[in-house]
C-alpha cells in the first residue's frame, strides 16, 4: 500500500513480542532470525517526556502500538497512559487514552486515513478526537495531504482543525511541508506550519529525520490551565537505528519556545523507541 509518513513527533518503546505501526520506526529491518507466530504485524512501545521551564510542569507518557496490514488495508490500535503536572508539580493529574486508525489504499492513488481516540476525563489528553484524511498520487514521487480533525477537551473546549500538505520522495529519503488551520470557539482561529525532512542510510533501512515548525495555534495536545495569544517555534530530530532480527531502536530529542504575552517559556521533549517488525 502507499507508504504515508507519519509527521507527528512520536515515540516508541518497545516491550514484548507482537508488532507496532508507529511508522517512525519504519521498515527497521529483515525478518525475525526465529520465526514466530504473531497476529500482528508490527508493535511498538514508547516512552516520552516533555519538559517545560519555570512553573509549566511536564508530561510523561508509556504507549504500546500493535498493527496488522492487510495489504492494501492497515489497522492500528493503541494505548498511552500519561501523567501531567502542572505548577511546579502542585497539581498533577493522570489519565489513560485508546486509539485506533484504519488506512486503505483504493487504487494506488488515493489512501484514506480514518483516526479516531478517546481518553479518560482528565487534563492529559484530549477526550475525544476524531480525523479523515486523505493522501493523493498527484505526480511520480509526489503526495498531497488533505484533512480534518476534531477534538473535545477537559473542560468541554473544541478545537477544531484542517490541514494541507505535500511531501516530496527522492531517492535518500523525502521534504515535506503542512499547513495546519486551528479553530476554538473562544480564542478564534490560529495556523500551524511543520517542514520536514528525512534522509535514509546509504545502507540498511537506517533514518534520521527533522522536524522545523512554527505558528500561533494555543492548544497543546493536552488542556493547559490558561490560554493565551502568542506564537511558538519548534523543532526536532529523530534516529531510527536497526538492531537487525526485525528489531528497531529510535531516539527524539526536540525543544519548543513558547512566547506569551505574560511569560515565555520552552518545552524540552526526549523520547525513545523499540519496536519489532515481522
């Protein structure tokens, strides 16, 4: 099927024997030295720490992902339970959240990506969100990005979101560019931009992989107590190693200045990864 990639910074840790389809991890190596029997075919676990300075808190977060293509038809389910602290750890509050994402391949030149999560009633996640988006062959080598999204937050906030991008393939890898429109019923509509490339190894299914973005939207993936106008930059680096027997190990750093009109402040994110492809 179209292989689409995945621009969201994640990561993956993994645990035990199934497979994950956290495409950061990609196609990480040959099959397995021992042959075993999995009903998937993919699975990945991760963990994640997102650090902000002065009295901003954190979030940390354990996942666990497992896939099975279908060939022209993939199905992910996942689960993350994450922990949020707010106020110089005075406040802390957890919660645990289910995902699923169905991707079909139609005719070689349209996937469709239907997303879909929900989350216990707390600040850590969204409590439900929901997304359609739809990759299309525009010319060799060239993929198109449209979307939507629509998310309901601790304390009844909507936010809802659409995007468009385009991603660029060659021969050591692919550039891509999203723009992302975000509007909430109290603090109006504000826009994201996220470019990235990625370069594979000369040998092996090796990656690393960059991530610059910048814009004015006010909603992290978690409820913050306080809104704001303002703007944020980011920027991330991911390496995918394999570990060979149909393992792969992948390492995230990233940092994000926030400025606000009462303070600015920044975001220090690491990640790591294991996963096991069959």
């Amino acid at each position: 099927m179209t292989y689409r990639p995945i621009l969201i910074f994640l990561p993956a840790l993994l645990l035990a024997a199934p497979a994950s389809a956290d495409p950061s991890l990609g196609d990480s190596a040959g099959g397995p030295a021992t042959q075993l029997y999995v009903p998937f075919t993919k699975s990945t676990v991760g963990a994640d720490t997102l650090s902000f300075s002065g009295d901003k808190g954190w979030r940390r977060t354990v996942s666990a992902q497992v896939a099975r293509d279908f060939g022209s038809t993939a199905l992910l389910f996942g689960v993350t339970q994450g922990e949020r602290s707010y106020g110089a750890g005075k406040l802390r509050r957890s919660g645990v959240q289910g995902s699923a994402m169905l991707t079909h391949d139609w005719n070689g030149k349209v996937t469709s990506i239907t997303s879909l999560s929900a989350a216990s009633d707390s600040p850590v996640f969204g409590r439900f969100s929901v997304a359609q988006e739809f990759d299309m062959k525009v010319a060799p080598g060239t993929i198109a990005r449209l979307g939507a999204r629509t998310t309901r937050f601790f304390g009844g906030t909507i936010v809802n979101s659409g995007q468009v991008g385009l991603t660029q393939y060659f021969g050591g890898g692919f550039v891509s560019y999203r723009l992302s429109a975000f509007k909430t019923e109290r603090t109006g509509t504000t826009a994201a931009h996220l470019a990235s490339i990625q370069l594979k190894d000369p040998r092996g299914s090796g990656s690393t992989q960059l991530w610059l973005g910048g814009g004015s939207s006010r909603h992290e993936m978690d409820w913050m107590p306080e809104l704001q106008d303002g703007s944020s930059r980011s920027v991330a680096l991911r390496r995918v190693q394999p570990l060979g027997s149909g393992m792969g190990l992948s390492f995230s750093i990233g940092r994000t200045w926030y400025d606000r009109p009462l303070a600015d402040y920044r975001g220090t994110r690491f990640a790591v990864g294991l996963a096991y492809k069959r």
